[in-house]
C-alpha cells in the first residue's frame, strides 16, 4: 500500500492559491523579486515604471521644498530696476555681493563686481557674476558663460511676474527628465547586468532564463528606489545634509545588486538530469 503524503499546512496552502491566482506581486523581498522571472515582462515594466513615476514625483516634492522657497525670496529681493542678463553680461544696480535668498538646501547670490565672494552656507549655490553663473556645491563649482541670447529682466516686478508664470512649469520640467534619467538608468544597467546575473545563476545551479534574469534586474531596483524616497524626504525636511542624501543614492545601487543577488539564491534549484542507463530498453 503507498504510503500517504502528509496535507499541507493550511496557511501554506492558502499562500500558494494566492500566489498562483495573482501572479509576482511583491517587490520587496529577494523571494518576492525572484517570482518575477517567472511573470510577464509586461508586469515587470508595470512595476518599475510605478517606483519610476512615486521616485520622480518624490524628487519633485523635494525641489519645491527646498528650492521653490530660496528662488521665491530671491525674487522679493531684487532691485527695483537695473538688475538684468543682456548680451551676455550681467549688471546689477550696486557693487556689493549679497544672498538674495537661501535655504540649507538651495542658494542664490550675486556678485556684481566679481571679487568679494558672498559666501555660501547652502548644499547648493547660484552666484551671478559679471561674466559667467557659478554653480558651487559639495564636488565644487563650475562656471557657465552666459549666452549672447540670453536676455532676463532681473527687477521686483517682472522677476515676480515670469517666476510666478513658469516655477510649476520648471518643476514638471525637472520631474519629467528625472522620469527619463530613471527609466533610461533602470533599463540600461539592467541589460547591462542581466547576462552575468544569468551565469551566476546557473553556476549556483538556480532555475533562470535570460528573459527572466532581466526582469529580476529591473525590479530589484524598486526597493532600492524606496530607500532613495527616504533620504529624499529626510532631506526635503532637513533631517538629513546632502551627504546623507549623496549616501543614500549610493545606497539606491547598493540595494539593487542586494537584491539580485537575493532574488537569484530564491530561484528553485536547477532539476538534475538521472543518467541514463544504457543496458535499459
């Protein structure tokens, strides 16, 4: 007589109907990433572009409130008139340097006659000078020349008036090319990773296509990318300075290769093939 299999547990039965019926849903764990490889590559590039579009808006929150307020009492703070980029110069009413506004994220200053630095306190700094935009901040500073076409009224009233009309439409703009950034970053290192993921995978004897090598590359990068959210709302309300910040991008790639290789040791193990017999018919 055979001797009965004992019945699953029913809380593991349960699991594995619900993890037949929806598919890989959960992009958190090494095990929950793993099952993507068996899923559709269309439900891969669902997922991603989720944490791709929740990473973007995250950044654009952080922008408005670190940067938005800076550029705003700037603007309170420009002369009444006399303050303009034309023909590639910059004049301004007055020969002393000043912070015209600032955060401890985000700083913008002038320098009219070039010598006397205003100083900086903020990550990341504006300072017009007569000839060029210097752009200082925790790697150091490079100058921008500015353009002959160039041509931007710098007093109260019409700084307001354009900053007014076009700050929502830069902060989609800065949105929509981190959007690209990350979706362009996400695929590229993904196939880039994807062959050698796959050899490793088969020299640790786990069950992996190539196909499903790649969506494991590509998802892993969602809990990575949660971790960045973190650093960017830490950072947005000044909880962390921007090394912190700096440590948690470096901490986003960190977690991606984590979790691929967390994904590839939950893979099934390759299913071995019996030698054959050859005195069998």
């Amino acid at each position: 007589m055979a001797e009965e299999r004992p019945a699953s547990p029913p809380s593991t039965a349960w699991k594995d109907r619900f993890a037949a019926a929806i598919g890989a849903w959960q992009p958190i764990t090494g095990r929950g990433v793993a099952a993507f490889a068996d899923a559709s590559l269309a439900r891969a590039l669902v997922f991603h572009l989720v944490a791709v579009v929740l990473s973007s808006g995250m950044a654009g929150w952080t922008l408005y409130r670190t940067w938005v307020p800076a550029i705003d009492r700037a603007v309170e703070h420009l002369p009444e008139s006399g303050g303009q980029i034309r023909f590639g110069r910059f004049s301004w009413p007055g020969t002393d340097s000043q912070i015209l506004g600032e955060t401890p994220q985000f700083g913008v200053a002038v320098n009219p006659s070039g010598r006397s630095a205003p100083g900086q306190v903020a990550d990341l700094q504006l300072e017009l000078l007569p000839d060029e935009l210097h752009v200082a901040g925790l790697a150091g500073h490079i100058a921008l020349p500015y353009p002959d076409s160039l041509q931007i009224a710098l007093d109260r009233v019409g700084g307001r008036a354009g900053w007014q009309a076009w700050n929502w439409v830069i902060v989609l703009a800065v949105v929509v090319s981190l959007l690209l950034a990350f979706l362009l970053m996400g695929w590229i290192l993904a196939m880039l990773l994807t062959v050698p993921v796959w050899i490793i995978s088969h020299l640790a004897n786990r069950h992996l296509s190539v196909a499903g090598a790649g969506q494991i590359c590509l998802v892993a990068w969602i809990p990575g990318a949660l971790f960045l959210n973190l650093g960017m709302w830490g950072y947005s309300w000044n909880w962390l300075r921007i090394t912190g910040f700096v440590g948690c991008f470096i901490g986003l790639h960190l977690i991606w290769l984590t979790w691929i290789a967390w994904a590839v040791a939950a893979r099934p193990a390759q299913a071995r093939a019996e030698p054959r017999n050859p005195f069998r018919p």
